[in-house]
C-alpha cells in the first residue's frame, strides 16, 4: 500500500493551495516517471523549451482550480 501524503486538499491560504498545487504536479511526475534519473536526464531537455514549460503552469492550474474549489475559494 502507498504512503499517505495528502491527507486533505484544505489549506489555509490561497498561497498554500498553490504550493500544494505544485506538489500535486511534481508527484504526478514522479508517479509517471519513478525513475529519478531518467526524469533528471528529461529536465535539460525540457527546462529549455517554453512549450513544455508553459504545460507544466496549465497542469498546477489545473490542480489549483481543484485545491482552490475544495477550500471554497478560502471563503469566510
């Protein structure tokens, strides 16, 4: 069984939704690709490329509009 590491898609500021955003990318990266060297060998290619770049900012946005609807839009 997998480690739990997102107990809660709650968060306490905006901000914290978008570093868990984040996280939520980078281990869906991880998950696809465990291999830590070929995801390194990978970064040179793509931390060059502003296509890829710029994909990578539309999958936290994704995520963020799901972090940021799970916290009701850190509605009072």
């Amino acid at each position: 069984m997998a480690e739990t590491w997102l107990p809660s898609l709650k968060t306490a500021t905006p901000q914290d939704g978008f570093e868990l955003a984040t996280k939520l990318a980078r281990v869906g990266v991880k998950l696809t690709q465990p291999s830590a060297e070929i995801r390194d060998k990978l970064r040179a290619a793509y931390e060059q490329d502003s296509t890829q770049l710029i994909a990578s900012s539309q999958v936290i946005a994704i995520h963020f509009q799901t972090v940021a609807a799970a916290n009701n839009y850190w509605r009072d």
